[in-house]
C-alpha cells in the first residue's frame, strides 16, 4: 500500500440519502411489508444509508491527510533552503499524525461496505429514488477509485471476499457502468466480477459494523427475527439456479414411448418409460444416454420432453401413447393379425440385453403354484387357452385370448391386453411377463434363428 495518499481537491459531502418511492409495499422476494418505521423495506434502506455515511466519513479522513501531506510537503521545501541547523527543527507532531493514511483493515471495512451497497442496491432499485440506483452507482464508483489510487492498485480491493455481490448486483452493473467505470471494476477481479454461486468457494457471512455504532434492527414488531438482506438474497439467489438447471436438465431429458430393440452395436435398446439423456438432436436419429451411462442412436418418434410431460401431468391430463383398441370380435381378431405381423418384425432385432433389461426393470417374478404348463413361443393356441384356464381367468378372457399361440401373446403389450379384457388386462400381461421371464437364454435365441429362417413366407401367408 503506498505509504503517501495522493492529492485530492477539496470536496463537499455528497449528502446522498436513498428516498424510498410512495406506494412501494413489498420487496422483489415478495416479502410483505405495510411500509413505515421498522419494516422490512425501511431497514434495508436505513441500512443503505449508514453504508453511504461511512463512506463519506472514510473520504473525509483520505481528505484531510491528504491536505496535511500537501502542508508537510511544502515546510520540507522550505526547510530545505535554510541552513543545516535550521533542517534539525521538529515537523509539527499534529500534521505528522494528520498526514498518516488510515490503517489497512480501515480500508478493508470501507471495501465491504461499498461491495454490500452494489447488493443493496440492486435489491431496492425499483423501490428508491432522488437518486436512483443507476445514479448511485456512478457517486459509489468516485470514493471507489479513489481508494483503488490510494492502496497502490487493486490487490487489496481484488483480496476480499467477503460480502460476496448477489447475481442481481452483478447484472446491475454490468448494464449501467460507464466505459470507465467498468475498467475500474472489472480490474478488481472475479470476486467483484462474479456473484456468489460462480465463485467456487464458501463466502462466510458478513455483516456491516458502522463507525457511529447504529445498529440495525434485529426484530419485526411481531418478535420475528430479521435476516441479513443479502444474505436472503444469496439463498434466493442459490435456489433460482437450483430451479434453473432442473428445468434446462429436463429440457435435455426425453422420454421413450415405446420400447425400442437396438439393431446394431450404434443404437441403443430402449424400453417405454425410460428417460434418456439426449446428447445430439440435429437429425432423425438422435444420440442419446441412458441411466447406466450407455450410449446410442434412437429414433427421434418415439422420444417426448420429460418438462413437456411434467407440465401436462400439472395441468392434470393424462399422458397416453397410442395403443390398438378393440370394440367388437371382429376387430379384435384384425388386431391380433397385425399383432402377429409387429411380432415377427421384432423378433428379427430381438436381442438378450432388452430381455434382460426388462427383468431388471419389472423385478423377478416368482411362479405360484398352479397346474398350467409353462408357456413359451412354441406353445399353441390350445395350449395358451389351457394355461389362462389353469391362472383362473374368466371364460370371456380365455375365449378372446385363447385363439393366439405363445409367440402372438408375447408380443402384445398391456395396453392392447387392456383393450381386449378391461378387468383382467393388467393381470394377464403381469403373468405373460413372468412367463417371458422364465424362458432360457437358449429358447429365445433358437426363437429368433427359426424366425428368421422362415420370415419371409410366414409374413406373406398372414397377410394375404
């Protein structure tokens, strides 16, 4: 720090108090306030206004040692003109004591108030007037230079801390400094320059000791205790970005509307309900990570916005993806004709990951103990109907489901056996997926090689 202050013209106190506009009944955190002595609102700018005093109070003390350098400069000059005894005369003590600058924590303390008053401002700038905040900022950044000047550069000011500046603080004097202005603060470094959450380490508490021993308010008239207005401001601060990255996180999150069978090693099997990560989206096929950080493309149609269907469930509608419905016999065996069709299509990409998966994903099931046969993709369609028989499930359910071999009841999914039996849907399909998990590795894979085999003319045979 440099031990000679520089010279500053003679200056009158600015006499800036913060006016509070009429009307103003609440602060920008929605804390209620029905304005007058001891509010919320009043305090912060009784606060504000110490800060401002004590600034002007440390000005007025550089200024003075400043003029008594000035006067100690001048009697050196004259005493270097007269003879040598005349250089052994004593300097006046007084104007010594004068001249000295104020001790390095004196300035620390004026630092911290200045930092603060950038918060305060900010969380009263649509509540104060004669001057404005914008206005208040330009008076705060003369005595800020000044003591940059004074303490040798901007280390001593770029070393604290502590009040870290809130993010509004930041905003407000990224938008309204001046060319110089923002020379001057951006030299200060990033503990000026960033709020609290962007500086990477803990900020203890500040809380301002004034040099006339005001002290704040430290209760409401209801007994409440007063929290530090930028200490609540940093809480509201932390929980805004909280909201903010939950929200831009969801923006990257999708949901899978339908499983999906990678069928190659560059896609990434998928089942219906899980939420993906999408990393690239520029095409039809996007780049996506699931949870246990796998990473693959999946068709873009059958992915939805977890934030869209967050919103949807708020509003109180239901997310629905679209399933076959049956209202007649007729269409019911239609269905299941194209069911079969969709089977052998995706039997054809079928792998062991997804089956496994799906075991992982549902749980282990446990057979009960019943008479019925297990069924696997050979069973036929008597077969089928003996096994809904021996689960116990009603004649209607048996008739309807009872006309498809094991193959075909593997393919539906729960929506369709819905469709088909209201009452008992959910049940059947809970019981085909313990069936499907019973089946061995090699069962499915001889399933899959067979067809593929014969593919070709069974598709061709169902459809025609």
């Amino acid at each position: 720090m440099s031990t000679s202050p520089p010279s500053v013209l003679p200056r009158k106190p600015s006499g800036v108090r913060v006016m509070v506009l009429k009307g103003q009944k609440e602060l920008s955190d929605g804390v209620p306030n029905k304005f007058g002595k001891g509010t919320l609102l009043s305090k912060n700018v009784e606060i504000m206004n110490h800060c401002f005093d004590d600034v002007e109070r440390f000005m007025s003390r550089l200024q003075q040692a400043a003029e008594a350098q000035t006067v100690l400069n001048q009697r050196k000059k004259k005493n270097e003109r007269k003879t040598k005894k005349d250089k052994k005369s004593q300097e006046d003590s007084l104007l010594t004591m004068k001249a000295s600058p104020p001790p390095e924590e004196d300035f620390v303390n004026i630092f911290q108030k200045i930092k603060y008053s950038f918060s305060l401002l900010d969380r009263l700038k649509s509540y104060i007037s004669q001057p404005n905040a914008p206005e208040l900022l330009h008076h705060i950044f003369v005595p800020l230079r000044l003591m940059v000047k004074t303490t040798g550069g901007p280390a001593l000011a770029a070393s604290i801390i502590s009040p870290a500046l809130t993010n509004g603080a930041v905003k407000l004097l990224q938008e309204h400094l001046t060319l110089e202005e923002n020379e001057l603060w951006t030299s200060l470094g990033t503990r000026w320059t960033s709020p609290c959450s962007h500086l990477g380490v803990t900020v203890p508490p500040y809380t301002p000791v004034f040099l006339d021993g005001w002290k704040p308010q430290t209760h409401d008239s209801t007994g409440q205790p007063f929290e530090d207005p930028i200490e609540l401001q940093h809480k509201v601060d932390a929980f805004n970005e909280t909201k903010q990255k939950q929200s831009q996180q969801e923006e990257s999150h999708y949901r899978c509307s339908y499983d999906f069978v990678a069928r190659n090693s560059s896609e990434l099997s998928v089942l219906k309900g899980e939420t993906l990560e999408v990393i690239e989206s520029s095409k039809r096929w996007w780049k996506c990570r699931n949870s246990y950080g796998e990473i693959g493309f999946v068709p873009f149609n059958i992915l939805e916005p977890v934030s869209a269907l967050n919103m949807t469930e708020k509003d109180g509608s239901v997310v629905s993806c679209p399933s076959l419905k049956a209202t007649t016999a007729a269409t019911t065996v239609q269905v299941y004709i194209h069911a079969v069709v969709f089977l052998l299509c995706t039997v054809l990409i079928m792998n062991d990951e997804l089956l496994q998966r799906i075991a992982r994903r549902r749980g282990s099931f446990k057979q009960t103990a019943d008479n019925s046969t297990p069924l696997n993709y050979d069973s036929s369609s008597s077969e089928v109907a003996a096994w809904l028989t021996a689960k116990g499930f009603s004649t209607l359910t048996v008739k309807s489901l009872g006309i498809l071999n094991g193959a075909q009841l593997f393919s539906l999914n729960k929506e369709e056996f819905v469709a088909v039996s209201p009452e008992e849907g959910e049940n059947v399909y809970s019981q085909i997926m313990a069936e499907k998990t019973l089946l061995t590795h090699k069962e499915r894979v001889m399933y899959c090689n067979r067809v593929k085999i014969s593919f070709n003319t069974d598709v061709t045979s169902m459809l025609i």
